[in-house]
C-alpha cells in the first residue's frame, strides 16, 4: 500500500527535535547529522534551494547530495547508499522487493509540481509544439524543421536530453510514445546545462530539460540561461477549456495542469526510524519548504496555488 504520510511525517520529526541533542556521532536526528541524498539532475535548481535553507536553519543536519539519473538515483536508494531519493516516480515492483526481502517499508512525502521543458535556438522561429508534433518527432516520423510550424527553416532535427535513465526521458516514452523507443535523431549529453549548451549551439536541436533550471526568474543563473535559449509553446492538452492557445511551462498552467508536459515530484524514503532524511522530507513539504517551491516558480504539493487573472 502507498503511504503518503506528510502528517505523520510531520509530526514525528517534530517530536524528536526534542531529541537534537543526542550527541553520537553514529546516530542521526531529524535536525542532525549527516546522510546521503540521491536526485534526479533535472532537479538539482529545487533540490539545492531546499537543502540551502534547512540546512541554515539546523546547522548541525549535513545532506550530501548525489545528483544523477532517475533510474540510479532510485538504485542508490534501494542499495542503502542513500538514505532518501527525489525523482518524479515511485518505487518499481522490482525495486520494492529489494526493500521488502530486507524488510524495509518505504515511505512517501509529497515534493512539487514541475514539468519537462522544451527549448530551442535562439534562431529558430517555429517554436510551438503539439502534443502529436513532438510525438512524431520523437518516434522519428518526422525528422527535418520543414515538417515543422511555418516551414522558416530546413535541416535534421537533433533532440537532446541529459541522460538515457533520466525521469524526461521516461515520462517522454510513458505519456507520449505509450512505451515506444525514441528515434536515432534523439541522444543525450552529461546534464541539464549540456542540453542548454548544446541547443545554444545548434540551430537544429531541441531540448529537453526540467523546468527547474529556467523557472527561477529571480536567479541570476536562471536569467543567464533563459538568454541564451528560448523556451518552446505547447498547444495545452484541452485547447477548448485552456487559458491560453498555446503555452509555456509556467506555474500557473502546470498547477492547472493544462500544460501537456506536468509531472510529479516526490520523495522517497527507506528509513525505519524518524532520521535525518525524514526531517528533511517534512521540511519540504511543511509551510516553509513549499514557498521555497512557489518562490522557485514550481508548484507546490501541499498549499494551495492562487491564479490571478491579468486582463
């Protein structure tokens, strides 16, 4: 049975705030010590944000962070490397039968909301995307840009992403190629900033990428890159009850979840007792930690988001 359990959570790492001054060096507290952290890369812009301000907050909690894939993010976990793992899917079957042969029950904790990006040259014209566009670009049936919008530009279409096991990739071939392998014209680099690398580069290649490292429009390292690309338009999943004809992966469309490409954070956890890693989960999902998600321009888990209309 899944146990999402903020509450529980909760309450548990703040009854044992009590025990913080526990001075073992063995022994971790939900405010103490030192654990291993395993996160998707696609991440890694929140993922900081988070860890930055609780670990101001309890000085004596130290989070070493492993970012990598999806895939081995989820193994370092079921391996005992890391104590907690963020990615945007749960435990598989197999993965869970590593945790129960050694009669471990994993636990949940709600993250954010965020969303795949897709990014293209700052050359490039044609910039807005269906969902049949970018299923028939990925599965490769159609491979030139003058299959593509108004027919601006001709050449081989490139689609880059950061890694083969990443949670993009894998959303990508559930949601939209219903389990179908991407094409010959799609392949990765080291990480999500190679893929902003890359596409600034190449006038033929689109992007894959989180939309945690562009959705920051107050950092400085956010805006660098937002000018050197230009983010993509979806055409939203209903057009009919959309806000919008077309739309960018911005708060308000993926909190509505009408933008085509939303997916779900989470956190896992393999913790038997309230430890360090379950601290920090419940700081993540408590008042403070999801207006670090607002702030970041995702949206949060577990407060409400208020749209407000422009006119």
């Amino acid at each position: 049975m899944k146990q999402l359990i903020y509450v529980s959570l909760y309450i548990a790492a703040i009854a044992s705030i009590g025990c913080g001054n526990n001075t073992s060096t063995n022994i971790d507290t939900a405010t103490s010590g030192t654990i291993t952290i395993a996160a998707d890369e696609s991440l890694k812009p929140i993922v900081d944000a988070e860890i930055a301000v609780f670990e101001s907050i309890y000085p004596k909690a130290h989070l070493r962070v492993v970012y990598t894939n999806e895939y081995d993010a989820m193994q370092l976990l079921v391996n005992d490397s890391a104590r907690v793992a963020i990615t945007t899917r749960e435990l598989l079957p197999e993965e869970k039968a590593v945790l129960d042969k050694a009669v471990i029950t994993p636990r949940y904790a709600p993250f954010c909301k965020d969303a795949i990006a897709l990014i293209v040259n700052k050359r490039v014209k044609d910039t807005v995307f269906t969902v049949e566009m970018l299923e028939k670009i990925l599965n490769g049936s159609i491979q030139n840009w003058n299959q593509v919008g108004g027919k601006s530009q001709s050449g081989t279409i490139q689609v880059v992403f950061d890694s083969p096991k990443s949670g993009a990739v894998r959303h990508l071939k559930d949601s939209i190629l219903k389990g179908a392998e991407l094409s010959k014209n799609c392949f990765a680099v080291a990480n999500n900033e190679a893929v902003i690398d890359y596409v600034e580069k190449n006038q033929n290649a689109i992007g894959i990428i989180g939309t945690s490292w562009i959705s920051d429009r107050d950092d400085t390292t956010t805006v660098g890159f937002m000018n050197r690309i230009t983010v993509a338009e979806m055409v939203p999943i209903n057009p009919a009850t959309a806000e919008a004809a077309t739309m960018k992966p911005y708060q308000a469309y993926v909190a509505l979840k009408q933008y085509p490409l939303w997916r779900t954070v989470h956190i896992t956890l393999r913790e038997p007792r309230v430890g360090l890693g379950t601290g920090f989960a419940s700081f993540v999902a408590s008042d403070k930690g999801q207006r670090i998600v607002l702030k970041s321009g995702l949206v949060p888990a577990t407060a409400p988001v208020r749209i407000v209309e422009l006119n």
